[in-house]
C-alpha cells in the first residue's frame, strides 16, 4: 500500500457533489448481503450529516422547520443504534466501505466549514441560494442514501425468509424480526428526509455557486496523478479492493471522455464523423468493459477490506476535475455550457491521453490476474461460483467457516481463468479505444499527431473461457 499523504484539496461545494453522487451510485448496488454492513456504518453518515449541518451558517430564509428536520433524522438514528445494540444485530463486524467514503466526505466538508474564517455571516443573495443549496445536497444524500440501506435490509429479510424452513428455531428466523424493525425505521427516516427534498432539488440546486475552472490543467493532472498511482498501488498491493476502485475510476473516466468528446465535436472543436461512427461506439464499449471488470472485483472483495487511501484520493480528485467541467448542479452539462468553461479541443487531448493509458492499465490487470499468486477473494462468492461450475467447497479448498466468516480465500484455478480471459477482453477493447483515439482528428489543429503505437502485452494463446455475467461462474469452453 502507499505510505504518500494526502491532503484532501476538494471544496465543500465538491465533497457535498461527490457524497450524493456516491450514494446514487450506492442504489444501483445493494442486495441483502450489505444490509448487515450498512446498518453498522449508516450512523456515522447521519452523524456527520448533523456535524455538517450545524457549522453551516444560518441565513434569514431558513424556515426552523429545517434544523429541526436534520435534529429528528440526527434523534431517529441514534434510537435506530441503540436499539441495534440492545438486540446484538447485526452485532460487530465490517463496515460498508462505500457508505464510509460518504461520510469521510460529510465530515471533511463540515471540518472545512468550521474551520478558520469560515464563521461569517453570509449578506448576499447568491450566498444564501448557495447555502440552501448546501443544506438540500446533505438532505437529498441522506434521503437516497437511506434508501439503499432500506433497500438491502429488505433484501437480507427476504432472502432469510426463503431458506429457514416452517418449523426452524427462534435462532434461525432472528433475522426475520430485527431487519422489520430495521427496515421500518429507516422508511421513516426516508420519508422524513424526503418531505424535506420535495420537488424543490432542482430549483433549490440551480442556486449552488460554481467556480468555472481555469483552463483544463486541474483534469489534465488529476487523469496524470491517477494514471502514475494507480500503477504504484497495484504494484504493491494488487488486491482486490483496489482492482475495483481502478476498474470503477476507468469507466468513470470512460463515461466523463464519452461527455467531453461529444461537446468537442458538437462544437466543431473535434471531427464529429469520427467521433460519431468510430469513437462513440469504442468509448461505450470501454465504459461498459471497464464496468464489468470492477464489478466483478467488488463482487470478490471481501468485507472490512479498504482500498489504498493514496488510490482512493486519487480516484476522488478524478471525480472532482470531471463534475468541475462537464457537470451542472444535477446533471451532466450540455455541449453549449462545457464549451463556455474550457477549451474544448485542449480537454479532448487530455481525455485522448486518458483513453491511451487505460489500454496500458488493462495489461496491468491482466498481468494481476494471471500472474499474483498470493491474489484473495471473498470465500462466499468464490464458493458460490465454484458450486455452479459443478465444483465443491472441497475441491475448491473452501472451508465452511471461511464461507461462513467470508473470509479472504486464495483463487481456485478455474475463477483465475475467467479473470484473466475477462482482462484479455478488457485488453482487446482498450486497444481499439485507444487505435481510434489515437488517430482522432482534432479540426483546431493545422496539424494531427501520429497515432500512438499499440502496447505489447499480449499473452499466449490459451483455452478460451466463457465469462458469465457477475455472479455466474465461469466455465471453460470445449
């Protein structure tokens, strides 16, 4: 792991973005297997949300009814707590590693907000919409992210439901009790949070103050920074946690390329022909391949284990320099408003490179994949694969307390295959990616660089090994 520190440089304004950005994301990835985590770690972003609140300063048009909206969520969460720890559910464990970023970012952000200077009394207009806007980017984090807690709560009672028989023991059906509770008071704390929000999120939100950038040097060396950490992190510690914070920060990058690009040639500033018919299409089948691959990395993550702190800080300065550019308060901006912040043609250069070095990255998995022999992976989902593919926890070298404790276990062979043949499709997507980058014509410019030439990572040719979709086992083709 890196030993580097980091300083978080993000504003407020960022870390608030990036905290419901992360718990959107959140609710597109929750099943009942989290709803133990999440319920431990749940507290902490209420906590934070309520610390953040109260060093905002108050302005004249802040009904009361709002801090006594975040006092009863605050009151509500810490009853939800006791009472958890009165029935010993889901008792001591891991964290939910995603909700913890949350409230690392709820908590940087109130630092910075109770820090020196920070307690002034805002006088303009434009202040006061920004603290509004503040206040309704907390709330609408809690209210989605209360959501998905909900959400796996549900799940996991279902999921118990369906596999204790008629006359199991109070011991087997506990589950089934506790996560009601469980998922009564977090529909109450949804609701509440949710009255706040209303319909008001977007004209609330159109107040938030923006600083346009200067120039496209923050993107250009947050891609730079990343690039350079993630090979050093990977170096040292190819673990699965951080396989998919760089799988998941490449298509991220993917998808903000796929917004820039489509700007530029909108405005004429890259061929719109090329990037229309050729580099479009490559660009989503990047994103999309890039998203497999940190699915299936954090599908074998196991609980309680974190990403490198030095990646994890690179991947949020990522984040940041793409919503400075290419967001707009709640949504991803349009071509006319990125084209008045940067220069279009310098930001598809940049990008250009990004697009470039993710094809090198890809060799860097594979070569993970293939070749680190002390690789670890969640026992559950191991053993889960492994059984589908017609293979038993013994033969897989499984142990029932290692899947019972979903402990990190080593990769049985047949699981190593498939990621190492989902590398090889990573490898062959990024290279085209890159090809069609590479040459991609820049209209601005009187003359086009040479394209870049392909990188030499090929491995030899193996048997190939049919890739199931995550959480289906691979199995090899004959």
């Amino acid at each position: 792991m890196s030993t580097s520190t980091t300083v978080d440089q993000r504003s407020i304004g960022e870390l608030l973005l990036d905290a419901d950005y992360q718990a959107r994301k959140l609710l597109l990835d929750v099943d009942g297997a989290d709803a133990a985590a999440m319920l431990r770690t749940w507290g902490e972003v209420v906590q934070a949300a309520g610390d953040l609140w109260s060093s905002l300063p108050s302005t004249p048009y802040v009904s009361p009814l709002d801090g006594a909206t975040m006092q009863r969520l605050e009151t509500m969460s810490q009853a939800q707590h006791r009472a958890q720890l009165a029935r010993d559910w889901p008792g001591d464990g891991p964290p939910d590693e995603r909700l913890l970023g949350m409230a690392e970012n709820l908590q940087r952000a109130a630092e910075l907000a109770a820090g020196p200077g920070r307690r002034v009394t805002p006088r303009s207009p434009a202040a006061y919409d920004d603290l509004d806007a503040a206040r309704m980017r907390v709330m609408h984090t809690l209210y989605v992210g209360a959501h998905a807690v909900g959400v796996a709560v549900h799940q996991h009672v279902n999921e118990v439901r369906a596999t204790v028989s008629r006359h199991a023991s109070d011991r087997e059906t506990r589950d089934i009790p506790r996560g009601q509770d469980a998922a009564t008071r977090l529909a109450a704390f949804e609701q509440l949070a949710g009255g706040f929000v209303g319909n008001r999120f977007s004209h609330v939100m159109a107040g938030e103050h923006y600083t346009p950038p200067t120039g496209t040097g923050r993107l250009h060396q947050a891609l730079v920074s990343w690039d350079i950490q993630a090979h050093r992190t990977l170096a040292v510690t190819p673990s699965a946690p951080n396989l998919h914070l760089a799988a998941g920060t490449q298509a991220m990058i993917a998808t903000a390329s796929t917004a820039i690009l489509d700007a530029a040639a909108t405005a004429g500033r890259v061929n719109g022909e090329d990037y229309q018919h050729r580099l479009a299409p490559a660009l989503a089948a990047n994103q999309q391949s890039w998203a497999k691959a940190a699915n299936r990395w954090g599908t074998l993550s196991s609980r309680g284990e974190r990403a490198d702190p030095a990646l994890v800080h690179a991947a949020n300065e990522v984040r940041a320099a793409v919503h400075e550019i290419a967001f707009d308060h709640t949504r991803w901006a349009t071509p006319d408003v990125m084209a008045g912040r940067i220069d279009l043609a310098e930001a598809a250069a940049t990008v250009q490179q990004a697009m470039i070095a993710g094809a090198e990255l890809a060799c860097v998995h594979r070569d993970i994949a293939e070749r680190e022999p002390d690789l670890t992976g969640s026992a559950r989902t191991i053993a889960a694969w492994s059984r589908e593919a017609g293979i038993d926890d013994e033969i897989a070298l499984i142990s029932p307390g290692d899947v019972y404790a979903n402990r990190a276990v080593k990769l049985p062979d047949l699981i190593r295959q498939a990621l190492v043949a989902d590398a090889e499709q990573l490898i062959d997507v990024s290279e085209a990616t890159m090809a069609v980058a590479g040459a991609l014509a820049d209209v601005s410019r009187r003359e086009s660089a040479p394209a870049p030439g392909r990188p030499q990572c090929r491995s030899e040719e193996r048997d190939p090994v049919r890739i199931p979709a995550p959480g289906r086992p691979p199995t090899a083709s004959r």
